[in-house]
C-alpha cells in the first residue's frame, strides 16, 4: 500500500471547508446510522451472534494455517490454482502474469478493497492492460480518477449532480440533451456502458468477503449483481483476498453473514449471495475456463498473536466509521489511505508502520461508538490506545504534544498537586465564560475553537462535586 499522503490535518481542514462535501456527509446518518439501528431492533438475538462471530473468528485465526492449508488443498481439488502473496508487489505481478498469459487487454473487477491496497488498477495500466470498475460507485470514482472514500460505499462523498457532470464528461455516446436529474436514469446508463465491457473482458477479479475451508469456495455478498458477471463472462476468474478472510465451513460464513449486512446496511440481508468453487466443470453452463486465488498477506502475519490482532476479525461492514464523529466531519479522503475510520486508524500503521501512520489513530475522539457497534466486537479504542503509545515511546508525536503529556503526567502523579491545579484551572475558566456559558477561542486549542466552541466549566471540578454529592447524602 502506497500512501497518497501524510498530511491528516491539512486534509481534515480542507474537508472541514469543502461545502459540497460536508453536504454529502449529511446523508451518511440517513443512509446508514438508522437504518442499522433498525435492522438491529429486528433482531433481539443480534449481540448473541456478534458473540457468535467473534468466537467463530478468533477460533480461526488461532488456527489460521490449518485452515488456510485445507482451503488450498479444496481450491487445487476443484481445478483451481492459488497463489501465495506476501507482499502487495507479488499480488500485484500474479494478476498481470495471468492477464499475460491469457492475452487479456480488459479486466473487469467487482468491488475490492485489497486490490485498491495493492494499488492494482494504476498496475495494470501501465502494462498496457486495462481495468474496469463495475461496481456503481467504484465506476463513478474510477471516472473521477478517485480513489473510495468508504470501504462500502466508495462514492459516498459525492452529490448526484456531481455524478451527472461526471457521466455528460464521459459517457459522449449518447445525446447531450438526455435527462439525468435522477438517479435511476443514471443508473440505467452506467449498466449500458458496462454491459459491453462484461462482453469484452477475458479476465473478471472480484473480492472475497469469506473463503470457505470446507469446501474451497470463496463468497462475495452485493447489492448490484456487478459481481456475478465479472466472475461468470470471462474465461479467467481471479479472487484477490487476504488470509483472515478465511473461515472452516460455509455455516461459519452464514452467522457472520447475518450481522455483515445489517451492521453495514441496515439489510437483512444482501441482495446477491455468490458463491465460486473452481473452474467451469463438464455440464455446468456458465463460469469460467480458470479460477485463481490470490492470497495476500502484506503484514497481517505479523498481527497474529500481538496486540492488534483482534483488527484480523474485521469483516469491512463500514459500521465504525458510519457511526465516527471524525469520520462524519471529514470524510474518508483525509486520512490519506486506503482505509478510512477508526478500523483505518487501526490497520494502516499495522501494515505501513507507525511512521508513516502514527497521526491516524490520533484522529479519534476515543468516543467509543465504533467499539459499541462493530459485529466483530473488535476493541478498536484500546488498539488506538496501543498506537499511541508506540508513536509516543519512538519520539514520533509532535514536541508539545509529549510535552503536554508529560506535564499530565507529572500532576497526574502528585495528586493534591493535580487536584490544586484543576481546581484553579476550572474556577478560573467557569468565572471567565460564566456570562456566554462557552469560549470561542482559548490558548492552546486554537485546533477545537476553530471549527466549535469550547463549553465553559461550571466551576468545580468532577472530584469537588462528588465530595459535596457525598458530604449532601451523609448529612440527609
């Protein structure tokens, strides 16, 4: 994964001022925040299967080799072939090496995003093969020469109007005086344009939302149906997937399956479930001549048994960042990868380093929504938490940062000093902002006042108060 770039806080303050952009934004508690809740209050048993597909994922990844051995074994049995990739270079060179042995020129790709880690597309364009996008907004992004802004919804920060300049500016084909002012008329265009390529494509690539070890079978879930003729129309089918995709037996699959769509969604369930096993066998009607698997690890081996290896279970349902303040603030282009949010503020430094990475896990308000709904139950504040920690023992936090820290510290350690000082500090802001009841600006918080107003104290501190709540219980 290369990164786009490192410059969080220039990003977050030009997302912060893009109007169209934060207008777009505005849909995501809509479009996905109640429909979760919704689809979660059909389901009384929806934490006991969380428990369920925690246990089932964290039984796997313990196990991670078996179970990776006996899917290639299933794969190989059914005429498949799959590659081992450690690295994103080796998963990209894989794929070009079938493209050129099968002469193929245009590839068709359901969504992925490991392929967007791996940076596969700009890959294949350079050696004179060309990849086109099928799912609806990885297409309307491609066009934009975009990468996704949501790991499900990679066109989530655009307006409809947006999309209409973006289709008149390429699709020529067709009459400029054609209306495109919805957004079934826009769909019903992009299926015209993409039903030739499906025809012309030798090659179709797809993601893998599970790879079953029973069977050899790999699984992708979608809405648009984009994912079926990418794998079925070509002659050469590949999956790119990478190793904690992995689960033992298809009925595994189907528990997790049930809190994916409605933690991602507010679906009960995707519209198409697919299935593939293999190449084409004597009979079947359609598929294709070769099926291959790409296994990427590209760092994840290094997460097992660490620290950050709970981050292995996630299932990219969006649900973290669909419901992360900072998220809704700025959007998914700001932190500069391939994975946005809280699991992006997680997972990049684990496969980059905290180095290049170290500011994402910053960019969080440890507010804990991302925690309380993820279906995996992965505790993405404490790994945050670790993050953290690392950058600050490497000396890799900005100067007043570690030595805000350390001052905190050295209170924190004495505490009649730390309780002096607060006292102090609360007092004196409750008497300064007693009048508006907020700041608009302050020393040293020019980052928050900014963009909000920071509320006045109301001239006590937590401790001051409890000790009054308790002297007022005793003398009742």
């Amino acid at each position: 994964m290369e990164p786009r770039s490192h410059a969080f806080k220039e990003n977050a303050h030009d997302a912060l001022n893009d109007a169209q952009l934060q207008r777009a934004l505005g849909n995501i508690k809509t479009g996905f925040i109640h429909k979760r809740a919704k689809a979660v209050a059909r389901m009384p048993e929806f934490d006991q299967l969380r428990d369920a597909a925690r246990d089932i994922k964290d039984h796997t990844l313990n196990h991670l080799d078996f179970y990776l051995e006996r899917f290639e074994t299933q794969v190989t049995s059914q005429g498949g072939q799959v590659h081992w990739c450690p690295t994103a270079a080796e998963a990209r060179q894989a794929v070009l090496d079938i493209c050129r042995r099968t002469g193929a020129r245009v590839v068709t790709k359901g969504k992925s995003m490991v392929a967007e880690e791996i940076g596969l597309n700009e890959f294949l364009e350079q050696h004179a093969v060309e990849p086109v996008e099928t799912d609806l907004g990885e297409y309307i992004i491609q066009l934009r020469q975009e990468p996704p802004s949501h790991i499900i919804a990679p066109a989530v920060h655009l307006n409809r109007d947006q999309v209409e300049r973006d289709f008149r500016q390429h699709h020529l084909q067709f009459p400029t005086d054609r209306a495109l002012d919805e957004a079934r008329q826009l769909v019903n265009e992009a299926r015209q344009v993409l039903r030739d390529r499906y025809l012309q494509a030798d090659v179709g690539i797809t993601g893998a939302n599970f790879m079953i070890a029973e069977t050899g079978a790999t699984v992708i879930v979608t809405n648009e149906g984009n994912g079926d003729l990418t794998q079925s129309l070509p002659r050469v089918h590949i999956v790119i997937a990478s190793l904690e995709k992995i689960v033992p037996t298809m009925e595994d699959a189907t528990t997790i399956m049930r809190v994916l769509a409605r933690s991602a969604t507010g679906q009960d369930q995707t519209v198409y479930t697919t299935m593939s096993a293999g190449a084409r066998r004597d009979g079947d009607l359609d598929g294709p001549d070769e099926f291959h698997v790409i296994l990427l690890d590209n760092g994840r081996s290094a997460m097992l048994g660490g620290d950050f290896q709970d981050m292995l279970r996630c299932i990219r349902c969006g649900a973290c960042m669909n419901h992360c303040p900072v998220y809704h603030a700025v959007g998914g282009h700001a932190y500069g990868w391939t994975y946005p949010g809280p699991m992006g503020a997680v997972l990049t430094p684990a496969l980059v380093g905290v180095k290049e990475a170290g500011h994402l896990p910053n960019a969080s308000t440890f507010c804990g929504r991302c925690e309380a709904v993820c279906p995996m139950h992965i505790p993405l504040p404490k790994m945050m938490r670790h993050w953290r920690e690392r950058e600050f023992e490497r000396h890799l936090s900005p100067l007043p940062v570690r030595s805000g820290l350390k001052l905190w510290a050295f209170l924190a350690t004495r505490p009649r000093l730390y309780q002096l000082a607060t006292r102090m500090q609360a007092g004196l802001m409750g008497l300064m902002g007693r009048r508006k009841g907020r700041f608009g600006s302050l020393p040293l918080a020019g980052g928050w006042t900014r963009h909000r107003d920071f509320p006045a104290p109301e001239g006590q501190t937590f401790q001051q108060r409890w000790a009054k709540h308790r002297r007022e219980r005793r003398s009742a």
